[in-house]
C-alpha cells in the first residue's frame, strides 16, 4: 500500500506548493523505518495474490495429481459460462446490500434511542451490542436450532397461537434468514458507530435550535443527520467490506441451500477449492471477485459521498 | 493486486485523509477474500515427538455416536495399556469431514495421521498414494483380519492390498415401532416394496400428535439424502450413469424414483425434513416424533439399546424394494493412515487397538452388547451375548450386509462401482450440488423435474471425462 500512495501522492503535492525535493539518500533514510512494514505487507498480500493469478491460469485438480498444466485463459471462460457463478454474484449483491441497508437503518434507530438517558442505559448498551460480540459460528448455530428449528425452534413456538404452525423457516424462507441474520450481527456494529456519531454532536447547537423552535424531527433532519453524514459513511462502507465476504451463517445454517438459493460467491469459491478441489479454477474465481469488488468499491464510493455531499452539508 | 492498490490510492487522494485508512482496510479485505479462499493452509504437522518419547496421533472421525463412544474409551482403554502414544481427536460433521480430510491428503498436509473414509476413497486414493497400505499391519495372528466381514473388506480392499480398516460397518434397512403399528392395526411383510411402505406411512401419520408416518433424510449432502434417495433411485429401475457415460438422471426411472422419496415425505415425513440427516432422524426416533424410519443399520444400535427411551419397541425389516430384490446400501466408516504420517506404527497401535476384537468386548462390558460397533467382525455376530442383546437387528443387518452387490446394484449394468454413491473423485463435488437440488426439491422450493433437469446438467460436465 505504502508504495501506491506515494507513487501517485506527488503530483498532488507539486500543483499546491512549489516542490522541494530532498536529496536521495534523505529520503531513503525517511523511509527506512517504514520498510519493515513494507515488505511485511507485500509478502501476506502481493505474493499470495501473484500465486493466486498464477494458479488461475493452470489445470489443476488436486483429485488427479500429477495433471497440472497451464491452460492459458480456459478457466476464465469456464467461470463466465458458469450458470451457478452468475447466481453466486447475483446472491453476493442480495447479502451485501440487504443487510447493510437494514442494519445502517434499525442501527441509526437503535442508537437515536440509546443516546437519551433512561434508566439503566449502561445495561442496555451492553445488551445490544452483544450480538456482535458472540462468535458468528456460535450465532449460526443458534439460529439454526434454537430459533428456527421447525420442530423445536422458538420462533414457531412464540407464533403459534397466531396460527403459524411448523414453518421450516430455514428452507422455505432461505435468503430471509440468512439477511436475517446477518442484519442481527451487523446492526450492533452500525449502532456503535452512529452512538459515537450522535455523542459526539454539540449540546449548544441543538438547545439554540430549541430555542429557535425547531421540533425534534425537524432537528433531526437539518442537524443531526448532516451531522452524522461521515458516521453513516463509515457504517455503510466498512459494513459492506465486511458483510461481503459472509460466510459463517451459510455455511451453518444452509450450506448454500435449498439449490443455489443462498449460495454467494466466498461459499461458491470454498465449494470449489475445497470440495470439487480445482485450484485453477477457485484461483480465477478469487481473482476475479476481487477485480470486481474494486471497481465497484469505487464506483459507490465516489456515488454515496457525492449524494451525500449534495444534500447534508450544503443544505 | 498493483491495480487495487493504485485505484484505492487515487481515491484516498481525492477525499480527506480520513477515507485513506478505509480505503486501505478495503484493499486488504478484498485481498483477503479472495486468498482465504484460495490458498490451502499448509499447517504444521498435527502430529509430533515429545521430549518423554511419547508420539502424539491426530484422528479425524465423523461426529456419529459410536465415534463419541470410541473417543470416551481410548482414555481407559488404550491410553492405559500404550503409555507411549497419545491420541488427539478431531470430530467433524459428515460433509466438513470429507472436505477437511480430502484436503489434507491431497495437499500433503499432514493435519492427521488416523483418518475416517469410506470405500468410495479406497480406489482413488490408494492408487494416488494418499493412504498407507495395511496389508503387512494386519497380517498380524492377533488381529485376524480374516474375521472382517468379506463385503466390507473388499469394499476397502483395492487390487488385493488392505486399505482401512473397518470400525462398523452398515447396510441400510427399514426401522419401525411395533406398538404403534399395531395400534394403528397394521403389519409389515417381511419384504416390504416401497409402495407398501408408502401405504403404512400415510396411515401412521399423526401430525396432530406431532408423529411422522416415516423420517426420510434430506439434509445436503452425497451421504446424507442422496446415500438414502440413491437407492430408491437403485430400485426403482434408475441409475447416474449408463454403460457409455450417459447421464440418466432425467431418465422416467429416475424421475419417478425421486418424485416417489419427494411426495412420501411431503404427504407422511417428518417436519423439516430437509434439514435432517442421520443424527436428525435418529433424535426424532428417539424423541417418537416418528413411526418409521429408512436408514443406516448402524441406527439400531443406538436406537434399540439403553438407555434409548424406545430400545424394546422396534421392529426391523429389509430395505424396501421395487424393482430388485434388494436395495440396502454398503458403507464402511474405517480408519486408515495418511500417506504422508510418519507416526504410522503408533497410527496402527491405536487403529488395531480401535477395530480389534478386544475393542467391541471392551465396550460391551462398558455400554452393554447391543451397543458394540455392528458389520465388521464375523467374531461379534457369533457371540451369544450379541446375539441375545441385539437379536432384532444382528441377524438382519448380517444379512443386508452380505446381500449388497456393489457393482451392479440396480437394475441395469453401471460403468461404476457404488450403491448410494458413483464410485469417482468428482462425486463429491457432483454429487453435493445434485443434493442440493434434491433438497430444494423436499423443501418444495423447486419441481422435482427441473431439480433433476439442473441435475442432469452437472452430471454431464463431469460424464465428459469418462467417455
């Protein structure tokens, strides 16, 4: 990363103030205490991701040893004719944007609350924020069978004296559990990070708009949610970053069933590599979703800050 | 990774700094999608020396109840009597402990030194040089390998060399509760065909009182619903694969054999059905959530011993049949040593020790006979005090065992050895994504038609190489 940036940072620098370049050896010796760092980072991600690219671009089976060669593009070509791995994306996008929508919403909703004092606030934080804090296998595991067992889950127990009687909810609701479920995990998240957001707002100007006559919603409108923007931001962006690569909750709960229903993309790579073990092919697969995930990483981005930036802060 | 880099670092360029250490976590993260998807973990050696000359063994088995038993009784039972080595256990669910173990072998890891397969892996594998040939370890007098059931030792027997040795053995046959067959005034013939089952399961199915006609598996998973599925399939005139490769999975044998096991659970099984596989079904047996019950013969020795609250109230009869004259399947969980173990004398210590004569005594005297690891040795079948305690189902189970022929099962002749499975390394990826259509099928969230439809189409991807 360290290198990225400075390559691209200088000209940046140069159109603001006249450049005062330091002589060579200077500047290596400015660097010398980041190269540990450097070349830390470079072996844990750049080696492995030349292997991966490597490896993308060989037959290789694991079940039929000794038949590795290089096939050039072909397992490219597999993957895009690949009918399960257009679902895969199509599932991906469903479990990414779903939850976070959700848990950046019920999370702000949470947090809104949580910022008056009512009594015993410090127990109910901790309450809340506890989903976040069990281990996501853990989680899955009581989802599963505590909550949505057809037979002895709790859900079907609470329901049943409105008429709802055995649902297997796990197959028949496939994809609204496991949005479910990760909305669940993930929403404590988004709930600390509006909380710091909502404390950290002065007390002065939200009085002064009182005094002005301003109603709570209209407070909340013009004030508070401007002043949220950046928190929102970070929930929205650091959510998707981390709910994209779910995998615990499927892996427990449907193992990317029924059919492909709730297979998304870091399942459908670990039933290749690990279950069909064709290296070649999981290895394109991996270094396509993460060229993907780049470019649209950008793209939304750029999308969300500049939406954000016309309404918020100018209004 | 450079075009990442370089995007991410634009971006941070353009916004405040703040974005910068995000931006940075956004890069990482997606790199390490990719690669913690990619990379296979080359860990350390599970097994190592210590310093007092003990050797430590990692084992794998499969989370059923008889493996937990074994894992209570190596602390009394072998580590007593072999100071020297110590034995680690890693239990896994059935699906991750394919994948795990299948890993393991093929990349060399050397994560365990005992590992749980099947006879589906015999062939493949030994051939590959993923497991350690037996044969010198079980020519030992003491050991008696001749006492193994010969089925189950050919099934992990490849070209005349001993591959794994069996820890029990199973076929599959119909399991189902007297008292409430007779209070629903009914009998089971001593062969039953599917259709006379289906009959009795729809008369026994009491969903008021929380009682299923008959618990059929549908669980993702090869041997999970298709293990059971597949020999319906057998019966019914239907098989994966015809004598040039062909897939036949959308054949009308096939077709009917599937929209059979589909509708007999939707009108008499059990509810959620499709998230149950042998543990499942064997909790609601024992929970008399269900009347009947089609699976593993193995079940009735946890089902009909103590302290099981039905143990006394189960009758047994053959796997049903349609079109064949049996249908029972041939499964072995055996152990057997990785290729690259270099602890395979302690390794063969404690597998001798696991599927020995002595072994199934030590645990009658401990859990009572009907407990003991079934289909393995000739030796427990003939013991008296087996066969008093487990004479419902030893005899039976003996019998289904002996009757399997794992080359030509169905009706037709099959380029492939198996009964539930097709004897090739794809059939675990092959066979995983047609569960999961199957699946999707009980749960009535797909046609049983265009279930087999996408089926068909994975199994012609892999037919490719074989024709």
């Amino acid at each position: 990363m360290t290198t990225s940036t400075s390559t691209v940072a200088p000209p940046a620098v140069e159109t603001r103030h006249v450049p005062v370049r330091p002589p060579r050896r200077q500047g290596w010796l400015r660097r010398l205490p980041l190269l540990p760092a450097l070349v830390f980072v470079v072996v844990v991600t750049q080696i492995p991701f030349l292997l991966t690219v490597w490896y993308s671009l060989q037959s290789w089976n694991l079940l039929h040893p000794g038949t590795k060669h290089f096939v050039g593009l072909r397992n490219y070509r597999t993957i895009f004719s690949d009918s399960i791995f257009r679902t895969a994306i199509g599932n991906t996008l469903l479990f990414t944007v779903a939850p976070v929508i959700l848990s950046i919403v019920i999370g702000t909703c949470i947090a809104l609350l949580l910022d008056r004092r009512v009594f015993g606030r410090g127990v109910l934080r901790t309450l809340i924020i506890s989903p976040f804090l069990v281990m996501p296998a853990a989680a899955a595991l009581v989802w599963k069978f505590t909550i949505l067992d057809p037979v002895f889950g709790m859900l079907n127990y609470v329901l049943k004296p409105f008429g709802v009687h055995h649902v297997d909810w796990i197959n028949t609701h496939s994809q609204a559990t496991i949005i479910t479920v990760l909305t669940w995990q993930w929403t404590p998240f988004m709930v600390l990070i509006v909380l710091a957001g909502l404390q950290s707002q002065s007390q002065d100007i939200l009085e002064a708009a009182r005094v002005d006559g301003a109603g709570a919603f209209r407070i909340f409108r013009s004030l508070t949610l401007p002043h949220l923007r950046p928190y929102l931001e970070l929930g929205i962006l650091l959510g998707s970053i981390y709910i994209v690569q779910a995998f615990d909750a499927i892996f427990m709960i449907t193992s990317g069933g029924p059919g492909q229903k709730t297979t998304n993309l870091p399942y459908y790579i670990y039933e290749v590599a690990f279950r069909a073990f064709d290296i070649g092919r999981a290895s394109a697969m991996g270094v396509v979703v993460v060229i993907a995930t780049i470019v649209i990483a950008t793209l939304a981005l750029r999308l969300v800050s500049s939406l954000f930036s016309d309404e918020g802060m100018h209004r | 990774m450079n075009v990442g880099s370089t995007a991410v670092a634009v971006m941070s360029n353009r916004y405040r700094r703040r974005r910068l250490t995000v931006s940075v976590i956004a890069a990482g993260a997606v790199v390490t999608l990719a690669l913690s998807a990619c990379s296979s973990s080359k860990s350390s050696s599970g097994s190592s020396t210590g310093s007092s000359g003990s050797t430590t063994i990692k084992v794998a088995v499969v989370d059923n109840p008889l493996m937990t038993t074994i894992e209570k009784l190596t602390a009394s039972g072998f580590s007593a009597s072999h100071p020297n080595v110590k034995v680690k256990f890693v239990t896994l669910d059935e699906n991750t402990l394919r994948d795990q173990v299948t890993k393991d072998v093929a990349a060399g890891g050397g994560q365990f030194d005992v590992v749980m397969i099947g006879p589906n892996d015999i062939p493949t594998w030994s051939k590959n040089g993923w497991i350690k040939d037996l044969t010198s370890y079980a020519s030992d007098p003491n050991y008696d390998v001749n006492d193994i059931i010969k089925p189950i030792r050919d099934a992990l027997s490849s070209s005349g060399k001993l591959y794994a040795v069996p820890f029990y053995g199973e076929s599959s046959f119909l399991m189902y509760r007297k008292d409430l067959l007779q209070a629903a005034g009914q009998t089971m013939p001593a062969n039953p065909t599917w259709q006379q089952v289906a009959d009795i399961a729809k008369k026994l199915n009491n969903p008021s009182k929380g009682v299923s006609g008959i618990c059929l598996r549908g669980k993702t998973g090869w041997g999970e619903n298709l293990a059971a599925l597949d020999t319906v399939v057998n019966t019914f005139g239907g098989q994966w694969f015809n004598m040039s490769w062909d897939p036949q999975l959308t054949s009308p044998a096939f077709q009917e054999a599937v929209t059979f096991y589909v509708n007999l659970i939707h009108d008499a099984g059990e509810t959620g059905a499709a998230n149950d596989g042998f543990n499942e079904c064997l909790n609601n047996m024992e929970q008399g959530k269900s009347a009947m019950w089609y699976d593993a013969t193995v079940a009735a020795s946890t089902l009909d011993a103590p302290p099981s609250p039905i143990a006394g109230k189960l009758g047994f009869a053959p796997a049903p049949v349609v079109k064949t004259s049996a249908s029972g399947w041939l499964w072995a969980w055996a152990l057997s040593i990785e290729g690259s173990s270099k602890h395979a004398d302690a390794a063969w210590q404690f597998m001798n020790w696991a599927t020995s004569k002595d072994y199934i005594k030590y645990d009658a005297q401990k859990n009572g006979w009907a407990a003991v690891p079934p289909g393995t040795r000739v030796s427990t079948y003939q013991s008296p005090e087996y066969q008093k305690a487990a004479g419902d189902f030893a005899a039976l189970t003996l019998k289904s065992i002996q009757s399997v022929d794992v080359n030509h099962p169905g009706v037709d002749p099959q380029p492939y050895s198996g009964i539930q499975y097709v004897g090739i390394p794809e059939f675990a990826d092959l066979g995983t994504k047609v569960s999961q259509e199957m699946t999707a099928a009980i749960a009535g969230q797909e046609s049983v038609s265009s279930a087999l439809s996408k089926s068909q189409g994975y199994a012609q991807q892999v037919a490719q190489s074989y024709k």
